[in-house]
C-alpha cells in the first residue's frame, strides 16, 4: 500500500513509497517538474530514504520518478530552479547541510543519497527520464541502474553556476573513473542511455514499456537472496570503495563547496538586482 508524503488537501504528494512482496518502491512525484526537487521534495526523499532502511518488510529498494504527461516513465531533472531551494526553505538542509565539514561527519551516512548507497539492502534506480543534476547523483547512488531507452542522464551543474551535490563526483568517481566523472561534470554533456550503457554508467537499456517488468524481475531475484547475506555483500562491496572517515570527508566537502557556490549565485542575482 502506498505511503504518500504530508500534502495540503486537493494536492498530490511530492512522494509515494509501496511495500510489495518485499520490495520497497520509492517514487518521486512531481511530474509535472519533472520530478525537479524542492525543499518538500527534498524533504519527503529524506524521510522515504530513512524509512525504508529500516522498514524490515522492504529487502530491496527501487528509486523512480512519476512519468510525466506523454511520457511513459521518469526519474529526477534535479533541483527545481523556479523554487527557493537553498535560500532556507524548511527541508532544503537535507539536500547541502550547513557546515558540512564541522562536527561529527558520521552523521552524512544518512543523507537520502548517501543511504540508498550504504544501506544494507539492494538499491535500484529505475531510470525512465532525465536523471540531471541531483537526479544524476541519485541514480549514481544506488547499487543498479536500468533506464530505458529515451532516459537521459547529465550533471548540469556548472550551467546553474553550481559545483555539484548529492554525493555525485564521489558515486560518479567510483562508478567509472575520473575520466568519466571529469567528463560529465566539465562538459556538461547530455548523455543518452544507449550511450551511458557503452560508458558504464547503467547496466541494462529497455524499451521504455519493458523497463519495470525488467526492473522488478531484477528485484524479484535479489529478494530471493537472505537478508543477512544480501547485507553482508554490500558491508563488502562498501568497504572495498574508500576507508571510511575519506569517504564522508568526500561527501562533506562537495556538499561545502555547493553551499559556497549557491551563495555566490544568490550574491551575484541579488547585485544585478541592485545595479538595475
């Protein structure tokens, strides 16, 4: 049964979250943007991230986004420019925590993005859009990837006259390389999913219509595995990427710099402002 996230009477919630035959399904719900995240949104993925971690009924998790209209699937086009997100809209902290790099770093383990990687249960991202931006780091964060054909994937930073988030030049590093990772956040491509399968960065490319009976037989396996065992993998695979106090100092620091960065945009809007 779904779970949808707080929302005012009338509206849709931003997040959707389904428990069924033990897989969990987290499902971004802004549509309309694309799934573009606003501080709601960004808050709900906090929570739904949180609670299927620890949901005992839920042994694997899929990450998508709501198709949009004439689209038959989606996944996340980022941050929703045309909101305040990161100008201190509640629930904008969970996606760049102020001074990131002070105090116990330990505490980053649970970012949504960092928790779809750490968590000990499988975590798929089912790719039917754009993933840019913060929705290419989300997609980073899990253990799989399948997008379908019409999926594509870009960073989309630097344009925005950011630096990056949600764990994406460290998932991207280790996913294919500094080479790749310098290639998407430098030039800013728009990658196309049958290219991203040749690069690496997906692992399977459907038709847009098989993408889910693809992604939930995948899941449907994964389930057949032991919990403890499935756990016990991932404590393994996570070790194997990057001690530990590196991999949150990682995490921190491009989470200080985009903080950094953001307040340079909002310094420098707010100077043309006054100049005219």
């Amino acid at each position: 049964m779904a779970e949808p996230s707080a929302a005012t009477a009338g509206e849709e919630p931003v997040i959707l979250t389904e428990v069924t035959d033990r897989i969990g399904t987290i499902t971004l719900n802004r549509p309309a943007r694309r799934n573009a995240l606003n501080a709601e949104l960004i808050g709900a993925l906090d929570a739904a991230v949180r609670h299927m971690a620890d949901d005992a009924d839920a042994k694997v998790i899929v990450l998508t986004g709501a198709a949009a209209e004439g689209s038959r699937g989606g996944f996340c086009s980022g941050g929703d420019v045309k909101s305040t997100i990161g100008r201190g809209e509640p629930g904008s902290e969970k996606a760049v925590p102020a001074d990131a790099l002070s105090g116990d770093l330990s505490r980053h383990d649970l970012h949504a993005a960092m928790l779809l990687h750490l968590m000990p249960k499988p975590t798929i991202a089912m790719v039917g859009g754009p993933a840019v931006g913060a929705g290419c780091s989300l997609a980073a964060a899990c253990d799989l990837r399948f997008a379908s054909e019409d999926a594509l994937f870009a960073t989309n930073f630097s344009p925005n006259g950011l630096s990056g988030d949600y764990g994406g030049s460290f998932f991207w590093t280790r996913i294919g390389g500094t080479a790749l990772a310098r290639r998407l956040y430098l030039l800013n491509e728009k990658i196309p999913a049958p290219r991203a399968l040749e690069l690496g960065m997906v692992h399977a490319v459907l038709p847009p219509a098989e993408l889910r009976a693809y992604t939930y037989e995948i899941a449907k396996q994964l389930v057949r595995t032991p919990a403890t065992l499935l756990a016990t993998v991932k404590e393994n695979l996570n070790a194997a990427e990057d001690e530990v106090e590196r991999r949150r100092w990682l995490f921190a620091h491009e989470a200080e710099n985009q903080l950094k960065s953001t307040q340079r945009g909002i310094e420098r809007m707010a100077q043309r402002q006054k100049e005219g």
